[in-house]
C-alpha cells in the first residue's frame, strides 16, 4: 500500500497528464484534482472493507500525478527564465516542509485515531482546492498572443519558429534528443537512487542505534527536513538564477558540489555509532548541501526545451524520481536482510555509506554533462537572438 500500488500509477500518470498539459485549464485541473484527493483520503479514513481502502491507493497516485506537470508548466509562464531556478526551488522545498513536520500525523493519530485524521486531512485538501481556484490564475496563451500582434518580418519569423517547435512531439523519445534533458534525468535516477535510501534507512539507523535518543531525534530530524531543507532549496535556486549571467554551468555546479558532498558526510554519520550528536551533525549538514539541486535541475531542462514540452519535461523528471525512489529502498532493503542488519543495526551504516556513494557520486558525471550541454545550448540561443 505504501509502494508499488501509489508509485507506479504516480509515475505513468505523471507521463500521461504531462503530454496533455497545453490543452488542460491548468488552474481548474489542479483546483478539482486537490478536491479529488480530499474524497479519496475521506473514502480511505472511512472504508469499512480492505479492498475499498486498497483501491484509493493507486486512484489516489494518479490524481496525484498531475500536480507536478501543471505546477511547473505553470511557473514556467509566471516567470522568467532568469526567475525560473528560484521560482521551481521555493515549490520544491515544500516537500522538505512535509516530511519535517509529518510527525503531527502520528500525534494526530494518537490523538484522534487514524480514520479521523484521514478525515482530516481531507478537509485540508479541500480547504487548499477552493483556495487555488480562488487565488491560482491561469496565463494567458502568450504564444497566441503573439502570432496575433505580429506586425513586424522579425516578430513574423520569431512567431513562425515558435509554432515550429509548437508542432514538435511531446512524447519521451523526443524529449531525450535534448542532451541536458537525457544527463539531468541520468542524474536524477541516480541521485534520488541514494537519496531514497537515506530518506527511508536514516531513521532506522538512528532509531536501532541510538535508542535513549528517540524523543530528541524526532525533535531534531524534523527540525533539519524542515528548516535546513527549506533554505538549501531555495538558496540554490536563488544562487542559480543570480550567477545565470557570469557562469552558465552554475546550477550544474550546485548538483555536483551537493553530490558529491552527501558520501563524506553520510559516512561521518553512520560509520560511527558512538556520537549522537555527530551524527546529526554530519546528518544536518548533507541535507544543507545536498537538498539545493532538484530546482536547478529541472530549469536546464526547463530553458533548453520547447514550451509546448514543459509539461512532459516535469513529468519525465518526477517519473525518474518515483522510479528511483522505488528502486532505491527495495535495493537497500534486500541487503539489510542478506547482511543481518536487523540483529546487528550498526550495518546499516556501511550499507547507507555504500549506497550513498553509488547514488550521489555516480550522478556527479551525469550533473557535468547536463552544465557542458546547457551551457552550450543557452549560448546558441543567445547568438541566435542577438541576430
């Protein structure tokens, strides 16, 4: 329930919704999609049978899927390409906000039972979908915009060019042409690889070896996700879009410095199980550093492709990062079990620092193409605009 029935129709929904993104209402999607996901975690809070609760798992993963598309097809025309990086960071921080404060659900369920606080939290969810369709506004379709006030051979031929790409396919073999596109989602998988496998072992680490420290490393573990996270993300989109102009490989340096990073200080944190306070230490640390990426990440491939692909560029990066988080536990899951760690927790150290090392070291090469081809790209669209 936790799995394969929410990620895989997440990950394919994803795919679906982020081809269709241009001809969706993007403000009334998003808006009916939250309501969408009130009823479904209403009908889960009150199931009375084990296959109604089962079924709201994958209804919910595809609703679900359509809120990345349309959000950052959204930013994409909120902001400037300049903007974008910090636009894309401060909406991806949110998530580190989430996991910081997700304890309230475990006191909620204490508290008020678990059916209850899925009730809850339906409430939530339609208390957000009347505020989007309130506040959230949807762009005006620019390119028509465009095509129509064209009163000039230059706007003419800029129009003509726009609707040549317009007419480009959306689908994922088109997309991977784009070699930012293809080394960012290589980094991606591997990044989100390693990344997963400490988000879901970190805390049995913590929790199996330091077992007086439970009440403060759920104080402090929130306090990290949730505040160091936030500011690592949206620093890094700040830095990327304010050193656009001086070096177009900075928001590839960000993921590479913030990968390469995580394996010297995951291993200061789990190779010793003597040092609570270390540990966090080295635990706080990685997440300031490694949390920046995912916002410049998504703007190479936002920048260098089409307008008509913004919806599926964003799909296939969240398809990436659902199909890495899956592989990621199921990997570092299998060799808990082969090497013993659940009678003997201080190996879950050494399988972290190893899984580390794969995932974040190993997208470090990927991250290094993705810049050599965005700043090659970019530089291509400047000329071309300057003549």
């Amino acid at each position: 329930m936790t799995g394969f029935a929410y990620t895989l129709p997440f990950a394919f929904g994803g795919l679906y919704f982020g081809k269709i993104t241009d001809k969706l209402n993007r403000k009334w999607c998003l808006g009916i999609a939250m309501a969408l996901c009130g009823v479904s975690m209403g009908i889960s809070g009150f199931a009375t049978s084990f296959m109604a609760f089962a079924l709201m798992r994958p209804i919910l993963g595809i609703i679900s899927s359509i809120f990345n598309p349309l959000s950052f097809s959204l930013l994409s025309e909120y902001f400037p390409p300049e903007r974008r990086a910090t636009a894309n960071s401060i909406i991806q921080s949110g998530n580190y906000i989430g996991w910081g404060v997700s304890s309230i659900s475990i006191m909620a369920i204490s508290a008020l039972g678990w059916r209850s606080t899925y009730g809850l939290l339906g409430i939530v969810a339609m208390v957000i979908s009347v505020m989007t369709l309130l506040f959230v506004k949807e762009p005006e379709n620019t390119r028509a915009l465009q095509a129509k006030l064209a009163d000039a051979q230059k706007a003419i031929a800029k129009v003509d060019e726009e609707k040549k790409n317009d007419d480009s396919d959306t689908g994922l073999k088109e997309i991977l042409k784009n070699p930012v596109n293809r080394n960012v989602l290589m980094g991606t998988l591997f990044r989100n690889f390693g990344g997963s496998c400490t988000t879901y072992f970190l805390p049995l680490f913590f929790l199996k070896n330091f077992p007086l420290f439970k009440a403060q490393y759920s104080f402090v573990n929130s306090v990290i996700l949730s505040i160091f996270g936030l500011t690592s993300g949206i620093c890094g989109g700040i830095i990327a879009d304010k050193y656009e102009n001086k070096n177009l490989f900075t928001k590839a340096l960000i993921c590479i410095i913030g990968s390469a990073a995580a394996f010297p200080l995951i291993a200061a944190a789990t190779l010793q199980t003597t040092n609570f306070w270390l540990s966090m230490a080295c635990f706080m640390m990685f997440t300031l550093l490694t949390s920046a990426f995912s916002g410049p990440a998504i703007t190479m491939m936002q920048n260098t492709s089409p307008k008509n692909q913004q919806g599926s560029v964003v799909s296939s990066y969240f398809f990436v990062v659902t199909l890495a988080q899956t592989l990621g536990p199921l990997v570092l899951g299998q060799l808990s079990n082969k090497f013993g760690a659940v009678a003997n927790p201080a190996v879950y150290g050494p399988l972290i620092t190893f899984t580390t090392l794969i995932g974040f070291l190993g997208s470090c090469p990927w991250w290094y193409f993705a810049g050599k081809n965005y700043k090659r790209i970019m530089l291509e669209k400047q000329q071309a605009e300057e003549e």
